[in-house]
C-alpha cells in the first residue's frame, strides 16, 4: 500500500485524528471509545498541561484516495526522562488498519521525531501521564474494555514484534467478584488495625472537597504511592490541578472512600465508579445529543453490573500493615447494596504483587493483559 505520512497541524486535522477509531472499530463490541471532548482537549497542547513538559507531534496516515488509515502521537516526556534517566520517545494514541506498512509508517515517523531530540528509544503505547491509557492488549479479546482503558485488534502486537520491539513491561487487568457479604477475616482486620493505628474512615461531600483541597490530597497520596512504579510520571502542580477539575466533577462522591489517622492525615484511598463503558458507547463517545443521558443514568440511576476500580493506594508508611481491609470493610456493602455483581480492576503490573495480593480473599478471573513494547533507535 502507498502510505503518505502527515503532521497534524489544523483543528480540522486534530479532529480526524480523534474520529479515526471510530471507523477503525465499527461494529465491534468490545471498544470503548473516549469522551470526544476529553480526547480534543487531550490532545490540544494548548490545553493539556503537560504540554508545559512535552515535546509532541501528531501524525496522521493516508492511503493513496487521501484516507485516513491510521494515527500515532509521539510524545518526549521531559519529567519520566529525567527522573528515570532514560531518552525515550512515547508512542501513544496508536491506531492502524491491518497493514504493516501503514504501521511501519507510523512508528517511523515516531523514531525520527525522537532521533531528533536526541532519544534512544521508543516506547509503547504510553500517554502523557499513567493517567491516559496505557498498553496494547496481548490477551483478552473477547471482553469489552472498561472505560478508563483501551482495547486493540489483536493484529497491533504483531506489527509491533515485527517492527523489532520487545516486551518492556506487561499490566494484568481482573474481574474481582462481590461477595454476599464482606468476609470475616476482612472485617475483623479492619477493626484492629483501625483500633491499632487509629485510624478512621471518611466519606467527602462536594463542599469538603473545596474547602479542603481533598483532591490535591488524593494527588499527592498518588505521587507518593506509585512513583517507583515503571515509568510513572510524578504530577507536577499544573496537572494535578487539571485532573481534580476533570475527574472529581465527574464522580459521584459516594463511590471515593478515604482512610485517615488520628491527626487527619490521608492514609489510604479507593476511588471507584459504575462502568459506564455501555453507555459511552451508546453515544460514540459523544455527549450530545443524547449522549449525556446514557452516561447520566449510568453513573447515578440504573447501574451497570460492573464497577470500575480506578484508583487504589496506600501511603508507604502504612502499606503491609491490612489498611486495604479497612477500605474494602467500607466498600463491599456499598456495592452490594449497589447491585453490583463484580468489580473490573485497572491495568495492575503484573510484577505489582501488592496489588496483585489485594484481591486473595476474592472470587476473581483474568480478563485481559496489555503490553508496552520497545526497542533501542
């Protein structure tokens, strides 16, 4: 196939780049598109805070009718370079018909915007932050995606082994299933060790989040937890700042559960949310025109089974002492009383045994694994 190659420069480009895998997976049932409008603002460098530090550029593939048969971002992540000393370029946002010139194309234009800047290496899929979704999915096919992550054809990895890259590092995501009632062994942990450290659980209201800053204490709780993961991206205050706006004004509060000490302190956190990956698609990833209603009454009326379990962490200082038992105390009645039949985990590392172990007491099934690949330029 001829494969012509351009940057995305105009508006109207921007807005062809974020439409491709619409067409891409029409008719399948497993994608789960973004938010139209997060993507747009995503990808405006403008209006993404981690453009402040980013060096990117989008691109776009063309067959010889002038079709668009494929996108890529490349992305240099200044803070991940510098605090895992590495000169990486991240590829991300990549989609492609099933050619491998087209992906050849792609990846290409990746490695030469990297070469550019002086990188070594090329990575991915990887966003800007662990924040965007992450990873090409190696296993699971036959499952819809949840929202917060992304599904592939199972011919990406292909392309991508034979482009020269390898496994760099591989999440696992799970179904992890509601019990009928919180275990015994669970909710007798939680009362020792909230007795033993003094800890308590908090429920926020919207007003509480405002007056307290509680989503820079959610961020920060994040930053400290995570940044020894594989090349986390500690938050700068731009972007903390960017997703309190984006993510807390679309939870429903009653679905965030914190874990204090005695003086106040945010310990620990689980962040959850019905799945509205049905309802997203319902709409194409389009609010309007009835988009909204679809996302509405998933979110706070007629739930899904499935809940989406975006966020745990505990702060290092109380890790492997049973705090998660005083989170998990809190929510399994709540879902129970929900509906909810199981919980859908994010992208877990699979070399994450913390996490990993979290989920011991529970029923639970493998659902999908997703790889980020790389190679030396």
């Amino acid at each position: 196939m001829s494969v012509t190659i351009k940057r995305v420069e105009t508006r109207r480009e921007l807005r062809r780049f974020v439409k491709f895998p619409l067409e891409l997976y029409k008719g399948c049932p497993y994608y789960v598109p973004g938010l139209y409008m997060d993507e747009m603002s995503a990808l405006d460098m403008d209006k993404n805070p981690m453009g402040k530090y980013s060096k990117t550029e989008k691109y776009l593939a063309y067959n010889a009718d002038g079709k668009v048969v494929g996108r890529v971002m490349a992305i240099i992540n200044e803070i991940a370079n510098r605090d895992w000393s590495h000169a990486e370029v991240r590829f991300g946002w990549c989609d492609f018909i099933d050619d491998k010139e087209v992906s050849k194309a792609l990846i290409e234009a990746v490695v030469a915007f990297g070469k550019e800047h002086g990188m070594t290496q090329v990575s991915g899929p990887l966003g800007f932050t662990d924040f965007d979704s992450e990873g090409c999915v190696v296993e699971g096919f036959d499952d819809i995606s949840s929202y917060a992550l992304r599904f592939n054809y199972p011919y990406y990895a292909e392309h991508f082994e034979a482009l020269g890259m390898k496994k760099a590092n591989d999440w696992l995501e799970l179904r992890i299933f509601v019990p009928d009632q919180v275990p015994e062994k669970v909710s007798r942990a939680a009362q020792l060790v909230e007795e033993r450290y003094g800890l308590h659980v908090r429920k926020i209201t919207r007003k509480e989040v405002n007056r307290e800053k509680i989503g820079q204490k959610l961020f920060d709780l994040v930053n400290r937890t995570y940044n020894q993961l594989y090349d986390f991206t500690v938050l700068p205050q731009e972007v903390i700042d960017q997703y309190v706006k984006t993510y807390l004004g679309l939870l429903d509060l009653k679905f965030v559960t914190l874990v204090e000490n005695a003086q106040g302190d945010l310990v620990a956190m689980a962040v959850t949310m019905p799945s509205i990956a049905r309802a997203v698609q319902k709409g194409r990833g389009y609010l309007f025109p009835f988009g909204w209603w679809h996302l509405v009454k998933s979110m706070y009326f007629k739930y899904e089974e499935a809940l989406e379990l975006l966020l745990i962490a505990v702060d290092p200082e109380y890790q492997n002492k049973g705090v998660n038992a005083v989170l998990f105390n809190e929510i399994i009645p709540m879902l129970i009383k929900g509906g909810f039949k199981y919980g859908e985990s994010n992208a877990e590392m699979e070399t994450n045994n913390k996490v990993q172990n979290l989920w011991n007491l529970y029923e639970k099934e493998f659902k999908r694994r997703r790889r980020v690949f790389t190679k030396e330029i």
